[in-house]
C-alpha cells in the first residue's frame, strides 16, 4: 500500500500519550492514506507516497476538538450583553426574563431549515479557526418534541464532511411554564425523552445543567441514572455559580467530564481525580460573566485531566474560535500551553468519548491542521490571529 498523501518536514505535534508532553516530533512526517493516518515519525524514514507536501518546517497538529457548545439556536442576546457591561449579572439578567429562557422563543419559532442554516454558518466559522471535531448540545427549547427535533436538525449538520459532529442532549433547566410541575418534567426527560433519543441515537451522552436557577442536585441524579439506563455516557454543567455536590455525583456515575467548575471543593476535585473525568474549562463564558476562575492549581496538584472548549453560546460565549480560547486559558486562567493544547486536543477528545480525535497516531481519521508557525506557543500567543496563522486545515485527509 502507497499512501496518498505524505506530509514532510514539519514540526510534528502529536499529542499521544506514548510520547511524553505535547509529542513533538521535529523534523517529522505523517502519512495518510484512505483519510487515515497510517504512519507518523522522523522524516528520515517517510514512506513514499502520491502526494508530498513539504511543511517547510511548519508546526502541524490534530484538528482541535471542540467539547463543548451549544451551537443550535436562534436570535441573539446582543441587549444582555449590554446589561452586563452595565454592571448587571447572569442570575439578575436571568430573573428579569433574559439567560436560556430568552433563547426559546426564537428557537422553537425557527424553521428546521432556518437552524441547520444558522448551525451550519456556525460551523464553518469553527472550522476555518482549526475545529475540526465538535460536539452540539440540544437545550435551546425544553420540550420533548422540540428538544427531539433540534437534535434531528443536528443530524442533518452531521452529514457534511466538517467538522465531524458529537451531539448531546442538554437538560439545560426546568421552563418558566413548568416551574409548577417541576417533577413532572424531569420525569418526561427520563421516561420520554431519554429513552427515545437513545432509540434513535440522536446523541451519545447526557449532559444536566445542575446548578443555582438549573436542575437540583436530586433532579440531575435521576435524569443521569435514566441516561445510564439507556446505555447513554453521561456529562454535567455544574458548579458555574453554586457547589452543589455535582462533581461527587459525575464521578459516582463515571462521567466523561464535569463542565465549568468555577465553584467546586476539595473533594470534589478529589472524586474527579479518582474517576478519571475530565474538567472542562470555559474561559470565554467566565470572563464574560466576570466568574472566578476555576481552581486550575489544586485540579493540576490532583492530577484531574483539563479539556477547554469555546461554550459557544448566545448568552455568554457567542464565539467559535477555539485558538481565542487558547489564549484565554493561559493568561486569564493560568494554565501552560502544554495544557492548553492538551485541552483542545487530547483531553477534549475524552470529554466526549472519541478516542480517535485530537491526537495524530496510526489508524486515526487525518484530522490535521498546518500552521505557519514552527512554536506552538505562537497560537495564544499571537491571540485572534488564527485564521491568518491558520495554513490548511485537513479532514479525513482532505484540505477543508
């Protein structure tokens, strides 16, 4: 077997776990074939192949996994944001009638066709900024029927050829009509909504939003359990604004990840360490709501794996640009750029149970991007640059 295509000359980040810190390979090549790495190392010992482009001594690494957004919705908060530079908060803004529920609306009014177009912009804005994987939460209409459909619409967003899509459903909260009967609405996500998206594998996890304003901490542990009960991996929002015990439970549960965590205690950290789940962080979001920042040292000195993802969102994070978010994660955050890149590759891959994304290895898609940098630090450094540092950005081996 010839590969098809063989990348020369470059400073190869790899990002496997086999090699020690980010896998740098300088002087490297990688060779695809069929959309599938076959075959990464020194380029003394390149294979041949049909194609050959010489990197020039250009940093090449995964596409960047983006492991958490909310990508399909409607209408815009432009006004919250005004009201936040004004001063107000999340939780006062959301009290007035703004935050998720002002999001509804617009969404249950839009068409399919109007939402696979939105979602679909979006995603090649995420795509010409290195996002080559990425995972899309329903929660933008809080019904059954209507959370179903956003998840179909997902569907159709999946059949293009990038980025490759991981969708989710969202238990985001209860709906201002539902707040009487809140018990009977957590029963319908179990009893209806779960099972029947788990029928037709519309998403592959669960994520609950458990948090002050969201679901109780009771709530989340029933709607999780059903989602286990339905073979489905499981996921949270949880300490955004209040600790409510939720990171002990995701690890009880053997979750992917536990999101936000910009409220989280000791042993929380500590059963996240325990259990393996992946702390995402959502620099955007926390800079937007003016949040304190999330425990990054005492999450480091446990050992707890960090993804970072972009929230995209209409509230508190309307951006797709993950190499921002880079930036974001380590001055705003504090963390290396070892752990950064991790975070948008590896890590990220995990939090959303895709263990062929965000690492270049044999026998996984070729989902590279070209820089035209050789220092990996240059992307954060050089922060809302990315489409000019951007070279090409391949899927499945095919330039995007």
């Amino acid at each position: 077997m010839t590969p098809d295509l063989v990348i020369r000359n470059a400073r190869v980040l790899t990002c496997e776990p086999s090699r020690s810190g980010l896998g740098l390979i300088d002087h490297g090549a990688i060779a695809v074939h069929d959309g599938v790495i076959v075959w990464v190392g020194s380029d003394d010992d390149r294979p041949g192949a049909t194609r050959v482009i010489d990197a020039g001594g250009k940093l090449v690494t995964p596409g960047l996994v983006d492991c958490h957004t909310h990508a399909i919705f409607a209408g815009d908060r432009a006004n919250e944001f005004a009201m936040r530079a004004a001063g107000k908060g999340y939780l006062e803004i959301a009290a007035a009638g703004g935050g998720i529920s002002a999001t509804l609306g617009p969404t249950r009014a839009a068409t399919d066709q109007a939402l696979i177009a939105l979602t679909s912009a979006r995603l090649d804005a995420a795509v010409a900024t290195g996002t080559t994987t990425i995972e899309i939460k329903s929660g933008y209409d809080l019904t059954v029927a209507g959370e179903l459909r956003l998840l179909r619409c997902v569907a159709v967003c999946a059949q293009r050829p990038a980025p490759r899509i991981v969708p989710t459903l969202l238990a985001h909260l209860v709906p201002p009509d539902r707040k009487a009967d809140r018990s009977a609405f957590v029963l319908e996500i179990c009893d209806r909504l779960i099972p029947e998206v788990a029928r037709a594998r519309l998403a592959t996890s669960v994520d609950v939003y458990c948090d002050e304003g969201a679901f109780t901490l009771a709530e989340t542990r029933s709607i999780l359990g059903a989602a286990r009960s339905a073979g489905l991996a499981v996921r949270g929002h949880v300490g955004q604004f209040t600790d409510l015990g939720a990171a002990e439970l995701l690890s009880e549960l053997s979750a992917l990840s536990a999101d936000h965590l910009e409220q989280i205690s000791d042993p929380g950290i500590d059963a996240l360490a325990a259990a393996g789940v992946v702390a995402v962080m959502l620099p955007g979001a926390c800079v937007q709501l003016r949040l304190p920042v999330p425990p990054i040292e005492r999450l480091r000195r446990a050992g707890v794996p960090m993804a970072i993802a972009s929230d995209l969102n209409p509230g508190s994070s309307f951006s797709s640009d993950l190499p921002l978010q880079l930036w974001l994660a380590t001055t705003h955050f504090g963390m290396t750029v070892e752990e950064a890149w991790l975070g948008v590759t590896r890590h990220a891959a995990r939090a959303i149970g895709v263990a062929t994304a965000g690492r270049l290895a044999s026998n996984v898609p070729a989902d590279m991007i070209v820089w035209s940098c050789d220092d990996p630090a240059t992307v954060p450094y050089q922060y809302g640059a990315s489409r000019i540092l951007i070279d090409t950005v391949f899927v499945g081996g095919l330039e995007t």
